[in-house]
C-alpha cells in the first residue's frame, strides 16, 4: 500500500473516530469557554421572540439540521433536541452559534445581529418540547 493510501485510510478512521462521519449527534469535546458560557439569555422568553428565532432557524440553520432540529441534513449536523445539546447553558449554545466549529462544518453565525443570536437561542429551547 503506498503511502498516501495510508493516509486516507488514517484519516477517514480519525473522522469517524472524532464523531465528524457517520453521527448526527453534537461532540462533547467542543466546549464554550467558561465566561461564555455563563452568560445568560437577556431576551425574555416571549412568544414573538421566539417566533422570531424560529425564523431566522427556517432561513439559515435548516438547511443543515432540518425544520425539526433533528440535524443530519448536511455535514451531519447535530440533533438539537438531544441531551447533549438541551443541557448546555444558554451562553455556551450562543458562543457556538456565533463561532462556529470549522471541524464539525458548524459555521460562524456573528454576521447575524446579537439579538437574533439570542433568539436562535430562545427557539433551539422550543426545539426539545413535545
């Protein structure tokens, strides 16, 4: 085998090593730093805020985690009901929303204005009940 057979081989083991091939679930090691993640919603959990949120969710992350949040659409993007995901604070699934994860193709969303940020937030939570 030469050796950059070997290299495909070893990196398409390491992807799906790294949860990145072949899972729709949200990989515990990519972590909201600390401070950010204890940042709390300043939005009130309104009706209109929400519906605003599910908004923007249908116009931009839908594409990749479906209109159900249940991911898997694209790049095997994360199921955003699961456990995984509902039990990060409010700040941390900010953070994420705003950096992204360029492992995981999780794009950077902080052209989008903070307090529709805030609502992609607000909606993600909706995505969880029955």
């Amino acid at each position: 085998m030469r050796v950059a057979e070997q290299l495909a081989i070893i990196a398409i083991i390491s992807l799906f090593a790294t949860g990145q091939v072949g899972s729709r679930t949200a990989t515990t090691d990519w972590q909201a730093p600390p401070e950010a993640a204890r940042r709390a919603n300043p939005l009130p959990k309104k009706t209109e805020l929400i519906e605003g949120g599910r908004k923007i969710f249908l116009r931009e992350c839908s594409q990749c985690h479906a209109a159900s949040g249940a991911g898997g659409r694209r790049k095997n993007a994360a199921d955003l009901r699961s456990e995984v995901v509902q039990s990060q604070s409010d700040g941390a699934l900010f953070w994420k929303i705003t950096h992204g994860n360029s492992r995981s193709g999780m794009p950077s969303w902080s052209r989008l204005p903070e307090p529709q940020r805030w609502q992609l937030v607000l909606f993600i939570r909706e995505l969880a009940k029955p």
